[in-house]
C-alpha cells in the first residue's frame, strides 16, 4: 500500500523460525534450516506452492541497527571471511552486493523448500536470523536461471587472487 509519493507501508506476511544461532547463520551455512511461518490471513496465497523446489523470500532485515541503514557504499565485508583484509577489498556501492547495508532494510535470499505443512514451510539454505519478517515469497522459475552473466572487473580480480574462481 503506497500512502505517499516518500512512503512506502509493507505488512508483514509471515516470519522465520529457525533453532540457529545468529552467528551460525552469518557463517553463510546453506544448509541451516528454518520455518517460514506464514500468518493465517495468507495461507491461501501457498496454494500451488507445492512441488516447487526453491523460493525467493523478501524479508525485513530488523536487526540491522540505525547506523547501518543509508550507507551507498561500502566494502564487501564478507570477503574477509574469504581471507582478505578490509585494505584489499574496494569500496562499491551496495546495490553491487549481497550487503545488509542498504537505504532500505530489504532482504532478498534464496532457499530450498523441503516441505509445506499448511502455513509452514520447511527451507534450507536460509541466511535470516530467527524473527525476522517475511513480506513476500516468490516461486523460483525456470526463466530466471542465466546461463550467460558476466561480473565485474574488481570481483574477478579478487576473487582470482584467492583462488575461488
């Protein structure tokens, strides 16, 4: 629902459940599982759901802190897990990242949908802390599989030098 041209009002449909810890899922596990708890004025939206193998979930990422949303650029912080230190890695603007660092608290992982029990929905692969708000699924489809993608010059360079590509 829009309620002004600045301001955008999103309800949530559902949360995550999940028994990981917080820190067991920024170690970018894929196989940590979860619910996807969806609240009971939106089961009927599950129908034909089943037999999908993946699914797109939008969330709101609520445990970020206020000095971590509006930033335009940072540096992907995640590669220091790779084994880089922060002076080897470029600074870039989020919207070429995965960072939760972004103008808007906006979540975007993809997962494995092991089972639907009514409105739950067993996932693995999930990258979401345990309460965080569910505002939207989507089905994965076929087309949007890219056979052909290309990355930027910086991410190749880096991860070249580690030897992960």
């Amino acid at each position: 629902m829009v309620s002004s041209t600045d301001t955008i009002i999103l309800k949530p449909i559902g949360v995550i459940r999940t028994d990981a810890s917080d820190s067991q899922i920024k170690e970018e596990n894929s196989e940590v599982e979860a619910v996807v708890e969806i609240f009971p004025e939106f089961e009927e939206a599950l129908e034909g759901l089943d037999g999908y193998s993946h699914l797109f979930i939008l969330s709101y990422l609520h445990k970020l802190r206020p000095d971590q949303i509006g930033f335009l650029k940072v540096k992907p912080r995640r590669l220091t897990r790779r084994g880089f230190s922060l002076e080897e890695l470029p600074t870039v603007g989020v919207f070429a990242l995965d960072s939760p660092t972004r103008p808007n608290p906006i979540g975007l992982t993809l997962v494995c949908l092991k089972q639907r029990d009514h409105r739950k929905l067993l996932v693995t692969g999930i990258d979401l802390f345990d309460g965080t708000p569910v505002i939207d699924i989507k089905a994965y489809q076929p087309d949007y599989d890219s056979r052909k993608y290309s990355m930027p010059e910086w991410y190749l360079k880096l991860m070249n030098k580690k030897g992960h590509i």
